[in-house]
C-alpha cells in the first residue's frame, strides 16, 4: 500500500468511500504504562477529524491524558468522554473541544 492509498482525499486503502454513514470503533488498549495509547489515540482522533467524520475519543486511562489534550485543543469537533469511577473524574462529557460541558 503506497502513501498515496492512505491520503485523506483517497480514503483508507484501496478501498472506495460509500455514502451510506457508517461507524467504527478503534480500541487502543495495552496493559503496559508508556506505550504510547494515548499518543496513538490522540493522532487517530486527529486523521479522522480531519476527514470530516464524526469523532468520539473515551479515556479510561486515571491519568486522563487525551482529555487533557483535547482541553488545549482548538477548534475541534472532537467529542471528549471521561469514564466514571476514576478519581477526579464523573460520568461527565468533555464536551467538543474540552469544554467541560457535563451532562
């Protein structure tokens, strides 16, 4: 697969776009610390985004680093979700773009 099959113009793949809406979940999960989930996550959210599809980035990690990123980001579509139970945290949204709307 060359870059240009991957380009947000093209799609993913060789594959053509159909018109008809559709979801995916991507779960990034690793029980080890420091892999890089959250940076991966962060990015996939990104590429999406950036391709004009509606995003929704869940952080069970305590630490809550990809909330904390949408926070400082601006302008975005993204939708930030907390899981609840975590300390410091609700069942609350971050709303798009981090803006701590909690419902």
């Amino acid at each position: 697969m060359n870059s240009a099959q991957n380009s947000p113009a093209k799609g993913i793949g060789s594959q053509p776009r159909s018109s008809a809406p559709s979801r995916m979940v991507i779960l990034i999960a690793n029980s080890k610390g420091g892999c890089g989930k959250t940076t991966i996550a962060t990015n996939l959210a990104c590429y999406y985004e950036a391709l004009g599809r509606r995003v929704s980035l869940l952080d069970m990690d305590p630490q809550q680093s990809s909330l904390q990123w949408l926070k400082l980001r601006q302008n975005t579509t993204i939708h930030g979700l907390s899981w609840p139970g975590f300390p410091g945290t609700t069942a609350a949204e971050a709303g798009p773009g981090g803006t701590g709307d909690h419902h």
